[in-house]
C-alpha cells in the first residue's frame, strides 16, 4: 500500500471518476491511475469502485468505508508533512485564505497588513469564491483558512469560529429620496424599501438570506433589479442611479464612496455573522494562529487548539462544528 494508490482513489471520486482528469490533477497517465486503483483492490481484497465495463460509475459499498478512511490517512500525512516544514522553515512558508469578496476587499486588509509586518517571510496566497466554493477549498486542502458569512458552520468537516457581527446599510445617491428621508429623521421601513427597485448580493452571499428572510416575515416581494457577489458592483449600478443598494455596512466608506449615503438598516434585517474556518484534523503552522489572531484578536492559539481538539474528538457529524466565544 502507497500514497499513490490513496491519492488515487480520492481523485477519483473528487473528479467524477473521470480517470483522464485524475491522470491529469496527478500528473500521471490513465493506465497508470487504474494500475494504482487495482493494486490497492488487490490487496484490500475488495473492490472499491463499482465498474461498467472500463469506467469507473461510482463507489461500492466497501468503498464507501474505505473512502473516509483514506482521506484521514491522506489527511494525516500531509499534518505530518506540515508539522515537519514548520520545526524545520520557522516562519517562512505560505498560509493559503479562502474568502469570499466582501471579506477579501473590506475585513481583511488590515489582517494582511498587521501579519506581513510580522511574518514578511511569508507568502500569502489569497482565493475568492462563493461560500460553498470557500468550504470545497478547505476540504480539499487547496486553503489553510477559509472566511465567509453563510454556509461554513453547516459544512461537515469543518470547524467554524465566530468573528463579528455586522449589519447591512441601504446606500443611495445623495439626491435620492430615501436620503432625504433619512435627513428629516424618518426611520426606514421594509414597505417603503420595497417601493424601489433593490441591488444586492446574490443568494448565498454576505447575509442575503437576512434581508429575503425579513422581507418574506412581512409578506413582502422585493424588486431585486440586479444581484452580484460584490459590494463594488454594487455600489457602481447604485450610483448609476439603476436602484437602491443593500450592502455589508463594512463595504461602505464614507471617506471613499463620496457619490453615495448611507442608511442605517440594523432595525430591519437580523445581524450576521461572519466565520473563520478550519477543515476538522488539520495540522496548523504556528504563523497560521497568528494570521487568525490579526484577523479575529478573541480567537487566541489557546482558544482554537482547544476548538480542534473538541471537534477531533466528536467524530463525523451531519453539519460543521461552531464554537461560541
């Protein structure tokens, strides 16, 4: 048994059992992908996957049990692997973050800041992405930390640590009439809201499930003109005078979005959440609790070994692990 045959079998089924793009993500050939899966057949004395003729179509009922079992095996040589790079690089290295565009633009650059004046040794490496598309990264192992709103506490294998809270703002034109409102002290309401056409974000992203959840509780359709993953384009089609904007209130700066105003909208749509994520029974490099700690100052090394621990210790579950602070 080789790590070759593991990795064998789990791109296999991360790739669709399609062998030629296996042989391609291990920089092999076809023949030599099904020469591994067979060896490893061999000497389980099971057949792992299930076959119509020469292609693969999915996973036997062994295979089911072997699968979690290789990618813990898989899982534990690469901590193995970072564990030695760490005692032997010190502080130099690369930390990989996932995240999606209204954290990668407006919450993590003072995080960037403050950890590269500390550790100029390491390289970051920076992804963006949808939530689910963040949660697939650190399962993967393609990102160290993951950091979205929605989605990485119900993501079995992780574990999600609780950040910050903020709320959404309504962001207008400075003509507009809701700023005018805004002026004379009207407070806001979800009915006059609803009489313009909206832009926000696309479902899944930054708290949307807020604001249709509110509107729905008040049996009320919002116009949703526009939908996009980030706060800028939003902000753009906003000042185009195309409709009203509901944005993250961190992606509004008043010193910079001179061409906009902003209204308060706490009152209307619950508060969100956002999560720092770790794939469950990974190794961490000593400069990742440090760039987590820029980030979110409450999550102490201390804090999120023990948040590991406990979740190593639960076993698989439905959904992710959260821990409160």
């Amino acid at each position: 048994m080789n790590f070759q045959q593991l990795r064998s079998v789990r791109e296999t089924v991360r790739r669709g059992f399609n062998l030629t793009e296996v042989a391609q993500a291990l920089h092999t050939s076809q023949p030599g992908v099904s020469r591994q899966i067979r060896e490893l057949e061999t000497e389980l004395g099971v057949e792992i996957f299930v076959r119509a003729g020469k292609r693969l179509t999915g996973l036997t009922a062994p295979g089911e049990v072997v699968l979690p079992i290789v990618e813990r095996l898989l899982n534990d040589a690469d901590n193995l692997r970072r564990a030695g790079e760490d005692f032997a690089a010190q502080d130099r290295g690369t930390l990989v973050i996932a995240a999606t565009h209204s954290q990668a633009r407006y919450a993590l650059p003072p995080a960037v800041r403050d950890f590269r004046a500390t550790h100029p040794q390491v390289v970051l490496q920076m992804h963006q992405g949808s939530p689910q598309q963040v949660a697939q990264m650190l399962l993967s192992g393609e990102a160290d930390i993951g950091i979205a709103t929605e989605m990485l506490a119900e993501t079995a294998g992780l574990v999600a640590l609780p950040c910050y809270r903020w709320t959404h703002v309504v962001v207008v034109p400075p003509d507009h009439v809701l700023a005018r409102e805004a002026e004379q002290g009207r407070t806001l309401t979800l009915r006059r809201l609803a009489d313009f056409p909206l832009i926000t974000y696309e479902g899944g992203y930054t708290g949307r499930s807020h604001i249709d959840q509110a509107f729905a509780r008040h049996g009320l359709k919002p116009d949703v003109v526009l939908a996009a993953m980030d706060a800028d384009v939003i902000k753009t089609y906003v000042e185009l005078g195309m409709g009203v904007g509901l944005v993250a209130s961190i992606a509004y700066d008043e010193s910079r979005d001179l061409g906009l105003r902003a209204i308060d909208t706490r009152h209307l749509f619950a508060a969100s959440m956002t999560r720092l994520a770790l794939r469950r029974g990974s190794y961490l490099r000593r400069y990742a609790y440090e760039f987590i700690r820029c980030f979110a100052s409450p999550l102490t090394p201390e804090l999120v070994e023990r948040a590991m621990r406990e979740a190593a210790g639960e076993g698989e579950a439905d959904g992710g692990d959260e821990f409160e602070i």
